[in-house]
C-alpha cells in the first residue's frame, strides 16, 4: 500500500521520533536526492523503504538502491537527532505537525529541516525580501524600511543572511520588534559569512535560523541554490531590491514562479546594474512596488493602525465564493486558482481559513470540501 503524500502528522511523539530517523535515514542515502526520495514517497511509506527494502524488489526498485536503504541504522540515527536537540537544534520531519504547509507543494520539498530558535513561526505567513550582496547605500535603506514595515504590519520577514539586501531585511524585522527567518546554506550552527556573527546570533534569539543541511555542514557554492528554493518555497511572496541580471536573488525570484507566488521587484536608476535584474522581472510580470503598502495590496491585504488585517466582510464574501470551486472530490489548488482567478498569495490565505473554519480539509492532491458549507 503507498504512503499517503504528504506524508500523514505522527500522531504522538514515539511515532514521530521513529518517524524523523526514518526520514532522516531515507535523507542520508547517497545518490538520493529530494527530489527522487519525494517520488520514492508517493509510490512506497517510509516505513517500507527504511524497514522492509528487500520486499521492494519485485516492484521494481533498484538493487542497489536496496542495499543502500537496506544500511540504514534507525538506532544510531535516533541517538544523533536526540544529540542535535540536546544542543537546542530542533529536527522537523516532513511527519511534523511543525513543518510548513507550503513546502508540500514544492516539488523537492526537504524531507527534514533542522531548526534553532522559535520554530512557531514555520507557519507564520512570511515575505521574502531577497536581493545583492553588493548593494546599494540606497537598497540597502530600502530593504529595512521595508522589513520593518512589513513587520509592523505582522507578516514574518525570511530571507538568506547574506551580506547586503537579506543583512537589512532581518535587522530591519529585528529592529522592530517583528520576526524574521534566516534559510541557511550551512547547518544552523554555523555563521556564513563570519561578519554576520552578531546577525545570526539575534535571530537566533529572536527569530529562526534553518537549514536543510546536517549542522557542522561548511558554506559550499552548490548549497545556496537548494537553500533558494526553501526561501521561495516558505513565503507567500518574493520581493527583490537591486539584483544584477544573473545573481541568486534571480534564481530565487524564479523559482517562486514556478510555485505559483507572487514575485515583486523594486525599480531603480536605469544607470545601476543592480537595477537591471527587477526591471527584467517586471517585464516579465513581476509587480512593481515602492513601499509596503504595495506589498499588502498585492497580496490583498491592508494595513490599519499598524496591524496586518483582511477586511473581513470582504474575506467572508471572498470565502463564500471560493467554496463553490472546491468538489467534494479532491481539486487540486491549480484548479482552484484556474477556477477563481485569485492571486495564489491570497488564495493560499483564503483556504487557510476555510480549513480553519471546517469547510474543507488538506489531501494530498489538493483539498477537498465537507459537510454542508
């Protein structure tokens, strides 16, 4: 029988300790990527794979990779997780009631991600603020004023810790008294670059650092465009200040695209070559914003008195409407967002609210309608 995906919440913490070592077993296999171990999980358990890889043979799974899956030790694996949380490293498995709904939909979501701070704010709704190391004087005040904006406005800022724009966008949600979240190219117990020491250590403290790398794991170039797709991937939208044409702020923009969240640039002096990437998003359809007001707007929000809030009149109206495009069979959220024309940001908020309120629930295609409403 397949494993259900995404994977089905361990229902007490035995099940989900046994499961994290799965995952984390399955996630240590050489040769096995995301990418490949989220198709072996649509076909097989993890428990059949960690457990029972022999009795997978018939069905067609390689022998080599048997062997391999086969190697898996769960009791040396669950005494290094109890290790990492004994050094305040939190592991969040894919079977993790704390791992974020929006990483299901990527198509490599990250079978773990080890997490020190304030794991809470996983499933808070957050904004990426993204753009070059090198700057400007002018985007660098950009990027804080809007972090702290948007902060106020209570939306988490989660960004890469690199030098430059992601420096200012978390300390500019620090400075503020808002939250931010740092996606590592390292393991989180390790500070790249070094000059971000005192960074790294206030999110820490005040936000969440995470990673999908094991901790220990050194800054190396192929990292950061895997950490680029957990930033995209995490957020309800992507906002890049100043990025050169071909720069990883691009790739991440890019890459929140193809998950179907909105991508906002910053326009600049045409004379800054830091310019020419968010002018060549906004010719390709990124929405052009100035300050956080245009953020909000694009995302259907608005800001009054300082907090972050959805009309609710309009949310009840806009509710309403969205449940007639949802079946009592599964409808997948492509067919959802074909079918009400809304903008994927606003409308992963609008199901959100639905589930909240008991009219849908979660499947792992899509969601489904129940009862009357």
């Amino acid at each position: 029988m397949a494993q259900s995906y995404p994977i089905q919440s361990a229902s007490c913490e035995a099940d989900l300790l046994y499961a994290d070592a799965c995952l984390f077993g399955l996630s240590r296999v050489h040769g096995l990527g995301a990418k490949s171990l989220n198709a072996l999980l649509k076909q097989f358990s993890f428990i059949q794979l960690v457990c029972e890889p022999e009795a997978l043979l018939e069905q067609g799974l390689n022998p080599a990779l048997i062997n391999k899956l086969a190697a898996i030790n769960l009791d040396s694996l669950t005494t290094q997780l109890a290790e990492y949380r004994q050094q305040s490293i939190s592991v969040i498995s894919m079977a993790s009631p704390f791992y974020p709904t929006l990483l299901f939909e990527l198509p490599d979501p990250p079978p773990l991600l080890f997490c020190h701070g304030d794991v809470a704010l996983l499933e808070q709704q957050q904004i990426a603020i993204v753009g070059s190391r090198g700057a400007s004087a002018a985007g660098m005040r950009h990027a804080f004023n809007l972090a702290a904006d948007l902060s106020r406005a209570g939306m988490v800022i989660t960004s890469g810790l690199a030098m430059g724009i992601d420096t200012q966008a978390h300390v500019g949600a620090l400075n503020h008294y808002g939250s931010t979240i740092a996606v590592l190219g390292t393991g989180v117990d390790v500070c790249y670059p070094r000059r971000n020491q005192a960074v790294w250590s206030q999110i820490a403290e005040q936000g969440l650092l995470v990673s999908e790398f094991l901790p220990g794991t050194v800054a190396k170039a192929q990292h950061f465009p895997r950490r680029n797709r957990i930033i995209a991937g995490l957020s309800l939208a992507t906002v890049v200040i100043e990025a050169e044409q071909k720069s990883g702020s691009l790739i991440t923009a890019e890459l929140a695209m193809d998950y179907n969240r909105e991508v906002m640039a910053m326009p600049g002096a045409v004379n800054n070559p830091y310019s020419k990437g968010c002018h060549a998003l906004i010719k390709q359809g990124a929405a052009l914003i100035e300050n956080s007001t245009d953020v909000l707007n694009e995302l259907g929000c608005s800001l009054q008195k300082g907090l972050y809030i959805n009309n609710e009149e309009e949310k009840k109206e806009d509710n309403n409407t969205l449940l007639g495009h949802i079946g009592y069979e599964t409808t997948t959220i492509d067919e959802i967002a074909s079918r009400s024309g809304l903008p994927i940001a606003q409308l992963v908020t609008l199901l959100i609210d639905l589930e909240i309120e008991g009219h849908i629930v979660s499947t792992s295609g899509g969601y489904t309608r129940i009862g009357g409403g």
